[in-house]
C-alpha cells in the first residue's frame, strides 16, 4: 500500500504544471519570446522522455493539456539541428472545430492560407494545420536566423 502510494505521489509530481497552458497558449499564438533548449527542457521536465522523434521535432504526450478551449493529444518541439523554430501540439479534432474554438476562447481570429491542404494563419504568425486523418496542428514558427539560441 505504501509503494502504491509513493509510486502516485511520484506520478503526480511529473504532471502537467498550472501554469502550463498559459505558456503554451502564449508561444502557440506567437505572443512570447522562447527557445528550443527552454522548451526541450520544460516538455522533458513535466511531459517526460519524447514519445519519438520524427519530422525534425521530438513529440511528447501532453497529458491531455487544455489549449484555448482545445484538448492537446501532443506537443512537439523542433530538434536544435533543424532551421526552425518550432512549438506546437497535435489536437485529435478537425480543423474548422478547432479553429473555432481556438478563435473564441482566445479571441484571435485566422484567416485561409492557399494551399493543397487546409491552412489558416493568425495575424501573429500562429498557424492552423488540417490532417488527412481528422487532426489538426497548431503551431508558432520562426525562422533561426543565427540571433536565438
């Protein structure tokens, strides 16, 4: 009984911090200033070890965060050997849903990107991705330039 309860106690200290959606809604919606080596560090620290690697970028089970009225299924991170700047997180939902809700909860609004697949992008740089499987990412990028770490 004292193992389980220890073993709880150790489960529940690694989870998804208070103030984790107010940092990640600030960098999704490219509102805040950040690195991959702060935001590596944060997901390894309250999300765990990477679920993979793929596409540039290490993905993380995000404990099933809420993002701006939305559910994240992930959150991803780009690799520091990529040319990017990335955060962002996968939402097991279609894209005009979460646009939606993303645009009413935090009073943003995106407008349609020309494209093979659909896109949208907010006034600040944030972006909306639709999957083929009924998925969307949402995700801030900047371009290193040689002028953050």
């Amino acid at each position: 009984m004292l193992v389980a309860a220890l073993l709880l106690a150790a489960t529940a200290s690694a989870a998804v911090p208070s103030h984790f959606g107010e940092q990640m809604e600030a960098a999704l919606t490219c509102r805040s200033e950040w690195s991959t080596a702060w935001w590596r560090g944060y997901f390894r620290s309250y999300l765990g070890t990477p679920l993979r690697t793929w596409g540039e970028a290490e993905w993380f089970d995000s404990q099933g965060a809420q993002l701006g009225g939305v559910t994240a299924k992930e959150a991803f991170v780009n690799l520091p050997t990529s040319g990017a700047l990335m955060v962002g997180v996968l939402i097991a939902q279609p894209v005009d849903k979460v646009k939606q809700t993303i645009e009413t909860t935090l009073s943003t609004h995106f407008e349609p990107i020309a494209g093979p697949y659909p896109r949208f992008l907010s006034f600040s740089g944030s972006v909306l991705v639709g999957l083929s499987n009924n998925q969307t990412k949402w995700y801030c990028a900047r371009w290193n330039l040689g002028n953050r770490p």
